[in-house]
C-alpha cells in the first residue's frame, strides 16, 4: 500500500463515520507529465465549518522518522491554515500489515516545536535530524482510529489545544460509563 493508498482508506473511514465531511486529495500539479511544482498539503478537508489541512506520510516500520520528510513549504502552509483559524495537521501513517491503523495526527505548530524547526535566537543546538514518533508525539497517536473522539476535537477545541485520547477526555465524550 503507498501514500495515496493509505490516506484515502483513512478519509474513506472518517467520511463513513462523519457523513457531513468533506474532503480532496490534492494531486500532484503537473504539465506535459511532468510534475511542475510542489503541491503545498496532500488533503484538504471541511467538518462543521471548520477547514483542515494535512500533510500525509506513510511509514513502514516503527524506527526514527526523518524529519526532512515534511518538506519546508509543506509546514509553511501548513502554518497559514493554522494561522487563518482552521486546523493544520501533519499525518503520519504506518502500514506494516494489512489492517495497521496507527496514525499520529500532529498540530503543525507542535511539530514544528517539537522537531526543533523554529528556535529561540539564541538556541546554539542543532535540531534533531529524526524523531522517535511514539516518544516525541505520543499523544497524539491514534489507535484504532477514533473518529468520534477526533471530530468531538475538531468541533469543540481551538485547533492547537487538542491531544489524543486520555481516560478524563473519554469520559468527557462519552460520559460517565462507569456502572454503579
């Protein structure tokens, strides 16, 4: 299974499971065949209003994931949606076997802090060339895919405060289930 592959069975799922959603893959822009610019975000989106960009990327094994992989102009993008209100979303698949549905769905302005690409003026450190994607962005892996939990997120939270789901955020979208 390749990218594209893999980002429309994930949107294929949420479209089935937020019938008010919509969605685009963007493709690749070309002339005579040949890819003429670099798109800015593989997916573009609308839930309730709300727009939402993401940079998709499939990885195949749980290693270090490089982070030269979301290129310069993809984050800067990426940033002006988050910028003019809409959510900004770097998406980061694995596929290891048939039915995988490990996703990390990263805020871009956390990815950006977390991965070192905007520094303090005097931050003399090199920024990390790669991340572990479970240390650095656990919380926001999701596992199966929740899309209940993700599209309460989307409608109720500003668009950088939202993390994966904790027993106290469950209990907030589904109430208290606890028998007494």
């Amino acid at each position: 299974m390749n990218e594209t592959q893999y980002t429309n069975k994930f949107m294929k799922a949420w479209k089935a499971a937020e019938p008010t959603l919509w969605w685009h893959k963007v493709a690749d822009p070309t002339t005579g065949g040949w890819m003429s610019r670099t798109r800015a975000v593989d997916v573009i989106a609308c839930l309730d209003g709300r727009l939402i960009g993401m940079e998709w990327k499939l990885r195949k094994n749980d290693g270090r994931f490089s982070i030269s992989a979301v290129r310069h102009i993809q984050v800067l993008t990426l940033l002006s949606i988050q910028n003019a209100g809409g959510y900004a979303l770097v998406a980061i698949g694995r596929y290891k076997k048939h039915n995988d549905r490990l996703v990390y769905l990263i805020p871009v302005r956390e990815w950006v802090k977390r991965c070192g690409i905007l520094k303090e003026p005097n931050d003399t450190t090199s920024p990390p060339k790669s991340v572990n994607l479970h240390d650095t962005f656990g919380e926001f892996e999701f596992r199966p895919w929740d899309f209940k939990w993700f599209g309460y997120n989307i409608r109720k939270y500003l668009p950088t405060i939202y993390a994966a789901p904790t027993p106290e955020r469950m209990k907030e979208l589904h109430g208290d289930t606890e028998e007494k």
